[in-house]
C-alpha cells in the first residue's frame, strides 16, 4: 500500500498574520500603497528568519514593523558576512 502525503496549501500573507495575531492581521488588511508593501516585505523578512532559526514568529515584532511602515520606515535586521560564511 503506498501512501500519499497532502500537498500543503498555500496560504496568503493575511492568513499567516492572522496565525500570529489577529490584532495584527485587522492592522495589516487596512493598509494601502507604499505603507503596504513596507510592512509585507517587513513580515516576509520576518517569518523568513523565523523558519531559518525555527523560532515561532513574533507578535510583537509584526506591530512593531506595522508601526514602522506607518511611519514610512523601512526597518531590517543588519546581516553581517560572518553570520552568512558560517
């Protein structure tokens, strides 16, 4: 008997918030144009890390960059090339 795995299904970036925090997730379906896009490559950025160190995302961490993007900042994490040759 063979077994099949379910494929997983995709899920949208709201979806995702709306894992994290719901609070979060109604802050982020308000958002429009350039503070849109700020705070999803902010999130992505963040749950991109997160599953590199797996670590649960970080509800805070989405207000905070939500809040950034309101304010028309973009905030990242400095990379350094040590981190990345090892």
């Amino acid at each position: 008997m063979t077994k099949v795995a379910a494929a997983a299904k995709p899920i949208t970036l709201q979806e995702r918030i709306l894992q994290i925090d719901h609070i979060q997730a109604r802050r982020y379906s308000k958002l429009t144009g350039e503070a849109l896009e700020i705070a999803s490559e902010g999130i992505i950025r963040h749950l991109k890390a997160c599953a590199r160190m797996d670590v649960n995302p970080d509800a805070s961490a989405v207000r905070e960059i939500i809040d950034d993007a309101l304010n028309g900042r973009r905030v990242f994490a400095e990379v350094s090339n040590d981190l990345l040759a090892a």
